[in-house]
C-alpha cells in the first residue's frame, strides 16, 4: 500500500463514500431488492426466474445476489439490440455502446436519472484524482457511442470544472490546445497519453511550458510500469480509472489519492470476485473475474454482469477514509488470454517485460501464429530515438534482454524484433497490441 497520498485528500460526496460497512450492505441490500423487482419484468430474467424458481421476495440481503443468475456479452448479443431495457423507450435519453473490437457492438442505454447517477460517479473518482472546480480539462478520448467521452464529460460539468472536448486524434491539435488553454487535467487511454507524451517531447513541450498536472486514464489495461514511463515525461499524476458500458461506463472505481487500488462504488453496485471455471468466489487478495449486479440503474440495469476482467479486490481500510472494496489493475481478460504452447499468457505481462528493459518504448506489437506444430510467438518492440541511433552496436544484446525478461515474467520463449522509433501503429482510442493469426490458420 502507498503510504503518502500524492496529492490532496478530497471527497466528491463524504457521506455516500464513507458509509460504515453496515450502513453500505443494508443500502446495498435494499436496491437490490429493487432492482429485481424492476428486471423480473424483462423476459430474459423472468424467463430464468420462472425457470430456475428464483423469487424476488427471497433476495433480501446483499449476498443474496449470489442466487441470481449471470448475464453474459452472449446474453447481450443473443437480445439484441435492446432486449434487456427494464423502461418504456420514452423514457430513454441517451445510448451507448461497446467499443465493439469483436462481434457486433452491444448497445445499453440510460435514463435521466441513469445519466445523473453516472455524472456523479464520475466527479467522485475524478475528484478523488485531485480534479477542482477551478481546473481545465482537456478530453482526448473519442466522443460517440464509447462511454469514455461523454461519461467523462458530464463527471468534470458536475464537479463544476472546465472542459476541452477535443475528442481523440489529431496529435498536434492536441498539443495545440494544451499550450493555448492550458489544460491542467488530461483525460484519455493510457496508450494514447504515451503517445502524447512521446509528441510533447518531440515538440520540445516538456519544458514546463505546459500546464498539465493530473491525468485521469481508463477504458483499457496498463501497468504501473507504464504509469512511472508518462510520469517520467510529464509532469503529471496519473490516476487510473475503471468501468465497462455493460455496467455503467466509467464511473464504476477509481483511484484515490494514495493510489493503491480503484475504489469501486458499493453503493450503486455490488461486485464479486469470482473463479471463472467454477464461478465460485476467490479469497480477497486472489486473481479473479469481476461480477458486477447494478443497483441503481433505470434503463438496463444487469444482475452479475460477467465482465471477463480480471482483478483482485482489497478489504483493507484505506487512509482516504472510503470505505469501499478496492480493485487491483486489471491483469488481464479471462477471455482475451492468449494461451501459448500451453502457457497461460496475459499481454500486459510482455508490456511488464518490455518496460524492465532500457532503450526500448512502451510500443509493442504480440503476434502469434503455428508455422508447425508449436505456436510461435514474436514481440515487435519500438525502440527509443536514442537507442536507434546509436547504430547496430548492442542490438543483439538488447533482443536478447528482452526475451529474457519475457521469459522471466511468463516463461514464453518469444522471438523478439526490434523496429524503428514510430513504426507501429498508434490508437487514438484503445490499442490493439495482439495478433492471433492461429485463428485464421
Ligand atoms: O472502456 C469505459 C471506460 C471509458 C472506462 C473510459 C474508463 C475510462 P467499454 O468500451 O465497454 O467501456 O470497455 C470496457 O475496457 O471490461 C475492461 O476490459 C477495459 N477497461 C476499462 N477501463 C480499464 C482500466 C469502457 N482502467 C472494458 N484498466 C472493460 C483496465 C479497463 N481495463
């Protein structure tokens, strides 16, 4: 655990943050039972409810939820586009959708009410990130059906700040906006803000020209490697925040200011922490896929959403003075796994590995593809401008350190190929670091 906070300690809503455990599972409890009551008019829970003779009336406390049923993306797919919507259409005021990297997007949608709760979630973990009324943010993260935009946008109105919607994309846009507003919070994906740092410098901006102190990163996986390699080159706290459409959007945790896990909001949802071959719950402190049940949603409220995230959770009180369970980053997917000559192999372990080693940048390509009988799997790594000037002298030396580190951290023997400063592709939105070309074959 950190033990300095590294900015301010500050509270968006002290009351709803800090409920005393008691307080929190009788809340929990009692919008639980509401919120049965709303799905078993959907047909897919009442069709289960029939089925597998759940009655409403006998979830009565928090850990009731565990008698309810999953939903899953199959589930969202199979009632598409919106056969999970628990009000009449008039009453919608907004959709949204997943990002749709595979498959057919999925689309959730939201009340007024819906809209004002997420808001809130919002300002507490942004708040929480050190985000004040006198602040400019500028948010570099695409506006449209992702969450990430507008879910952000409405959290910094309701904390009373000002916003640079400069959505994503368009680079030197982008840095024109933070030398002439002088945004002082940056709102983006994590492999978005590295390539705006990598720019920054180029440009020469990290002179302290810039005004730039907080940034609030989310809507994909990165490490704490890659937190210390932005902050190195900005001027910044990095704060990492977490949430998925199915459930909200962003909103659902957040760090604090002493940055030990993200709070996740008890009391607008319940999570579990659960073995994704046995869908029973694993110790606290354990690797496990994150179940979130929506307390308080109007519009498409979903019980034990399986979010294929995997984390862990943390009990232990916090110095902030929440109360909340914490998460852990998120390890990886139980889904997106790769899984190589029988190893299991999350792509944010190679970032791990790529990050312990000198002269290399945080850009990094995985492609796996079975020439033969054995996977084979090669890791195409950026090298710094420096590195690359510096001719052919250590080149193998540093392929060598690479594959080393890869092999310390997942036991893989990967085929390592070093490529130019900016040969790899950029995302303005979440990055595609993985190739499988196995499918395919
Ligand atoms: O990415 C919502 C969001 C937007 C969160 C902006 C935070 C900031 P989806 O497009 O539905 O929603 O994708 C959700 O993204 O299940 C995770 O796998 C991943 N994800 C989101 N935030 C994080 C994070 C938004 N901080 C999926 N760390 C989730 C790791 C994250 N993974």
């Amino acid at each position: 655990m950190n033990a300095e906070p590294v900015t301010e300690n500050r509270l968006f809503n002290p009351e709803a943050e800090t409920l005393a455990p008691d307080a929190l599972r009788a809340l929990q409890a009692e919008r639980l039972r509401a919120v049965v009551a709303r799905v078993a008019q959907v047909p897919f829970y009442r069709e289960i409810f029939a089925r597998e003779k759940i009655d409403p009336a006998d979830i009565r406390t928090s850990d009731d939820v565990r008698r309810l049923p999953f939903t899953t993306k199959a589930d969202l797919r199979e009632n598409y586009p919106l056969g999970f919507l628990a009000v009449p259409r008039d009453r919608v005021v907004r959709y949204h959708g997943s990002s749709g990297t595979t498959g057919k997007p999925t689309f959730v949608a939201y009340t007024r009410n819906d809209v004002q709760v997420w808001s809130e979630l919002c300002a507490r973990f942004l708040v929480a990130g050190g985000l004040q009324p006198h602040h400019t943010c500028q948010i570099a993260f695409g506006y449209g059906l992702f969450t990430g935009g507008f879910g952000l946008h409405y959290g910094i109105e309701r904390v009373g700040a000002a916003i640079i919607p400069a959505a994503g994309g368009q680079t030197q846009r982008q840095l024109m906006l933070m030398q002439d507003l002088k945004p002082e919070v940056l709102i983006c994906t994590p492999s978005y803000a590295l390539h705006l740092a990598e720019a920054i410098r180029e440009a020469g901006l990290n002179d302290g020209r810039l005004a730039l102190r907080y940034a609030h990163f989310g809507g994909e996986p990165w490490t704490e490697d890659m937190r210390a390699a932005i902050e190195k080159d900005l001027p910044i706290l990095c704060f990492n925040n977490y949430g998925l459409s199915e459930v909200i959007g962003p909103g659902v945790s957040g760090e604090c200011a002493w940055r030990n896990g993200m709070h996740i909001q008890e009391d607008h949802f319940i999570v579990e922490c659960l073995d994704p071959a046995t869908l029973e719950p694993v110790a606290d402190g354990e690797p496990g896929e994150l179940v979130f049940t929506a307390l308080t949603k109007e519009a498409f409220p979903l019980l034990r959403y399986r979010t294929r995230d995997m984390a862990r959770l943390y009990r232990e009180p916090c110095p902030c003075g929440r109360t909340t369970v914490r998460m852990s980053r998120v390890t990886g997917r139980s889904d997106d796994m790769l899984v190589i000559r029988g190893v299991n192999v999350y792509p944010s372990q190679i970032e791990e590995a790529l990050l312990r080693v000198d002269g290399v940048a945080p850009h990094y390509l995985i492609e796996v593809s079975r020439p033969g009988a054995l996977d084979r799997v090669s890791v195409s790594v950026e090298m710094r401008p420096e590195t690359f000037s510096d001719r052919m002298i250590g080149m193998q030396q540093l392929r060598q350190r690479i594959a080393h580190e890869i092999h310390a951290i997942t036991g893989l023997h990967a085929e390592v190929n070093l490529v130019g400063p900016k040969t790899l592709e950029r995302f303005a939105g979440k990055a595609v670091r993985v190739k499988d070309h196995r499918a395919l074959s």
